[in-house]
C-alpha cells in the first residue's frame, strides 16, 4: 500500500494522532492522480461514537474534520455522498454550525444510514 493511502485510512478511522496525520499529509500534492478512497458513514459514525465515549474531545473531532473535508483524495459513498459532506462540514465548522457537543453527535448517529 502506498503511503499516501496508508495515511488517508489513517486520517478517516482516526487510528493515528492527527499532529503525525497532519504531517504525513503535507508531503503530498493537493493534486491526485489516483482514484479517491470512498469514506463510508460507519466508518464516521465509529469516530462519532469516540467523541461520544470520551475518548476523543470536540477539539479533536473539529481537527478531524477539517483535515477530511474538501480533499480531493477523498469522497464519500455514492448514496450518502451529501449527507456525509455535510455532518464533516458541520463539525469542520461549529463556529458557523454550532458547538459540537454529545446531542449533535448523537443526532448525526441517529440521522446516518447504516449497512
């Protein structure tokens, strides 16, 4: 696997501290050439429930977020493809969307299509 994937499944199951993550993502171009990894709503609901737990803060979640959003190596699911978006977007931006906190977690969880 390449790095630059290796980093990718890193970054979106939070499996590495986001300081190391934000890191590796900065010897890469904007620019790619290869197909984007899919991002699915489990996989942002595992990181949700995190939060939920305590095992991450809403700082945390915030850095997450914006370190996934608007990357062109990275789309989400086809079906889910909006809604998606617009949970990173939420938690990328609280100052415009609003505090995150463990009710608009749980709203997102109850709101995201599961498989």
């Amino acid at each position: 696997m390449n790095k630059r994937l290796e980093t990718l499944k890193s970054l979106v199951s939070f499996s590495k501290p986001l300081d190391e993550l934000s890191s590796n993502l900065s010897e890469f171009s904007w620019d790619c050439d290869r197909e984007p990894l899919v991002v699915t709503s489990s996989q942002i609901a595992e990181v949700l429930m995190r939060y939920i737990s305590g095992e991450i803060d809403a700082g945390e979640l915030e850095q997450w977020a914006n370190m996934l959003e608007c990357r062109e190596d990275i789309e989400f699911e086809e079906n889910n493809e909006e809604q998606l978006e617009n949970v990173i977007y939420s938690l990328a931006n609280p100052e415009l969307e609003g505090e995150i906190n463990i009710d608009l977690c749980n709203q997102f969880l109850k709101d995201l299509p599961r498989l």
